[in-house]
C-alpha cells in the first residue's frame, strides 16, 4: 500500500515564526503536492514538484515556499506565518504516467493553528 | 480555467435512502475524473474514478458515470450506511500544461442517520 505521512497532525504557532511542514513518500513517486483545504473553499494547490529540485506554483503560492531535495520528501514552508494561514495543509503524491498511475495518494493532513 | 462544481451541503440522510451528489467540470479536452471520500479525521482517499466518456466508476456501492454531454460526474449509492457519514470531493485532473494536477469541487459533507 501507498503510504503518505506528514510530521504532525496538529501543530500550533505564533504570527511571525517560519514554519515547516514535512511530507514524506513511500512509494518512489515523482510528483508530489501541497494543498490546503478551507471549509467551502475545497482543496486549493499551493505548490507541486514533478521530480527532485523542482517545483512550480500552484493556484495559491503566496506566503508559501517548498523544497524537494529527495525524491521522498516534500517539504512546505510558511517563511512568515500568518493567521490566515490557519488550515488543513495535505499533502499528496503520484507516479508519473497516465491512465491508473494519475491516482494522488494523501496523507492524514497537518491540522496548523496560528495564534 | 479548469474548474469543478459540487452540489451544496450539508446533506443529511436516513439509513438506507438514496443519495446523489452532483457533480459538474469545465469540458477542457477529456480529463480524468474522480471522487475522493475523507472521512472524520483523516486525509482523502480515493473513492472511484472514471478516465473517458461514458466509464462508470464503481467502489463501496457507490458509482458515478463520466457524461461529456452533460460535462458531469454524479456521485450515487442505491442504499447509504451511518458508517458512509463524510465528505466527499469531485475533482478533475489536468492535461496539457496543467498536468498531474487536481482541481476539486468544494466538497460536500454527508451525515447519515440510523
């Protein structure tokens, strides 16, 4: 079985303090995502990879920074939280390809809080 | 751009009852189509998922059947549990220079009782 996990499940910070968020992939997969998700608002892409060292932009980047230094592992960074950055944070992986392989794999999600 | 339209909730439901959930994407090329389930607590996990016109997708009981002509992706079950209690998300996957990536609906959020 696929196997997503993220560091923490719930996290708390203060307005101002750099947060990191670690997402970690067992399955050799090359693309990985982070989302947030937003009552009413669904899920929103914040940065994708599709290989190591690479990234780009998703839908809501701002306030936001990534780092794909290994292929397993995706990490999100908050440079500055703020608290309209309280959310759910998901992250999610894929194989390249089409057809089965485009299925994206989630984690249990980083419930962040900040104060 | 590429967009996806979930029916509102909440939806709340008797044991046993029928559900439809809707489901409507922008018609950009022919995307892939999916329904996630995230149940209390946990991240999302794929529920079923169709790749070309007229594929139903099937899992759990619950199917949905890719229509072009309508551009929608209804999510059904002839007969929900407690344990179907939810929400579920309608996404649609990108091609082109939106690749491998995932546009969801804004989820709808499923409560049934015994």
């Amino acid at each position: 079985d696929v196997k997503v996990t993220q560091s923490s499940r719930y996290l708390v910070k203060r307005t101002g303090e750099k947060v990191f968020l670690e997402c970690v992939q067992d399955m050799d997969h090359e693309n990985m995502f982070w989302y947030r998700q937003d009552p009413g608002l669904g899920l929103r892409l914040i940065y994708f990879s599709y290989d190591v060292k690479m990234k780009e932009k998703g839908d809501i980047p701002e306030g936001y920074s990534v780092s794909r230094e290994k292929k397993e592992r995706f990490s999100l960074i908050l440079e500055s939280a703020s608290t309209n950055q309280t959310s759910m944070y998901l992250c999610a992986s894929s194989p390249r390809g089409t057809g089965p392989q485009e299925t994206q794999y989630f984690g249990p999600g980083t419930r962040l809080l900040v104060l | 751009g590429d967009s996806v339209t979930q029916m509102e909730g909440p939806v709340t439901l008797s044991e046993e009852a029928f559900l439809t959930i809707n489901c409507t994407y922008t018609a950009t090329g022919y995307p892939s189509l999916f329904w996630y389930v995230q149940y209390p607590g946990e991240g999302l996990q794929l529920l079923l998922k169709a790749t070309k016109a007229d594929d139903k997708g099937s899992n759990k009981g619950f199917e949905a059947t890719y229509r072009k002509e309508t551009t929608s992706f209804h999510l059904e079950k002839g007969s929900v549990q407690v344990s179907d209690s939810a929400v579920y998300f309608c996404a649609r996957l990108g091609r082109g220079t939106s690749y491998g990536k995932l546009t969801f609906g804004q989820g709808t959020i499923l409560t049934v009782h015994p």
